[in-house]
C-alpha cells in the first residue's frame, strides 16, 4: 500500500496515436503522446492503480501509479583511476597544488 503524501511518479498517454498532428514525422505520428509525472499522492492506492497527484507546483494530475520515491538510476560510471592523475597533474599546472 503506497500512503497518501508519499512522493510518486505516474504515467498518463495525453493523445493517442489517432490523435496526434498530421505535420509530425510518420514514426512519431504512430505513437501515442506519453507523460511520465512526479508528485505527492493525493489517496493511499496501490501500484498500477489510477490515481491523483500533486505536482510540485500544486497541478492536480491524475495517471497510473508506477514508482514510488523515484529517483534518476543514472551515474557518471565507473571510477577511472586515470582521472586522478589527470586532476593532480592539472592542478600543478594551474597552480593549485595539493588539496
């Protein structure tokens, strides 16, 4: 059971493909027009379950609960020894020197 006020994401499709502008590319034409929304629930629900939220700036959305507490999954990788380096030897250059 996701809780009244926790942080979510929901999905909604704004136009189905049908719907959509003759003057889009044809690939673009043949998909639906999707938003992916973060907000505060505003009833408890369940995943999956169609709900309303509101957006940090007080917008009321309603969509399908999909994620709780969501996050970017994204980093900048793996550490690379070789940067360390680099950095040392810029900061000598520049004159920086240790840390």
């Amino acid at each position: 059971m996701v809780k009244k006020g926790e942080w979510v994401r929901i999905h909604s499709t704004v136009l189905e493909a049908a719907e959509r502008t003759a003057k889009l590319p044809e690939d673009t034409q043949a998909c639906p027009l999707e938003m992916w929304t973060k907000g505060f629930l505003e009833a408890d629900a369940e995943i999956g379950d169609e709900v309303t939220i509101k957006t940090a700036s007080n917008r009321l959305e309603k969509g399908t609960l999909i994620e709780v507490n969501p996050y970017w999954p994204h980093s900048y990788g793996k550490f690379i020894p070789e940067l360390v380096q680099i950095d040392k030897q810029l900061r000598d250059i520049m004159g920086g020197g240790e840390r």
